[in-house]
C-alpha cells in the first residue's frame, strides 16, 4: 500500500508540475510560425492528454502480459527503449 500511494503521488507530481509550467513549455516549443501564445497553450495541454489516455492502457496491457511471463521480464524492454 504505501509503495503504491508513492507511485501515485510521483504521477500526480508530474503531472502537476507540467500543468504549472506549461506556459513556458508551450512558448519554447509549441509556438508555431506566425502563431499566437494561447494557440501554443492549447498545443502543449493538447500534449498532455494523450498521456492520461495512454497510461492505463499501458497499465492494463504490461500488467496482463507481467501475469503471464513474470514482473521482471516485462519491465526491461519498456525501461530500455
């Protein structure tokens, strides 16, 4: 229980920490050509979604497959990449 309430937390962190600074990443690398800031904004909060999707079914699929061949082998070729 409390190994994964630090994981949760880790998450929660990041997270938190890119939404505080989104605005300075949307500036150093969202702005587009000619753009304007709040379109750059919309741009770096468009990249955080596809994370809070991505996550549980990242989740789900090594989760599965870490119940079938082992916890130590599932990890490596996910880390390693």
């Amino acid at each position: 229980m409390p190994t994964d309430s630090v994981g949760t937390f880790v998450e929660c962190y990041e997270f938190g920490v890119y939404g505080c600074f989104a605005t300075i990443i949307a500036t150093r690398f969202f702005t587009a050509e000619g753009g304007s800031e709040a379109e750059a904004l919309v741009r770096a909060y468009a990249s955080f979604g596809p994370a809070c999707f991505f996550r549980p079914v990242g989740a789900a699929l090594f989760g599965r497959l870490g119940d079938r061949i082992g916890r130590r082998p599932v990890p490596i070729p996910v880390i390693a990449r």
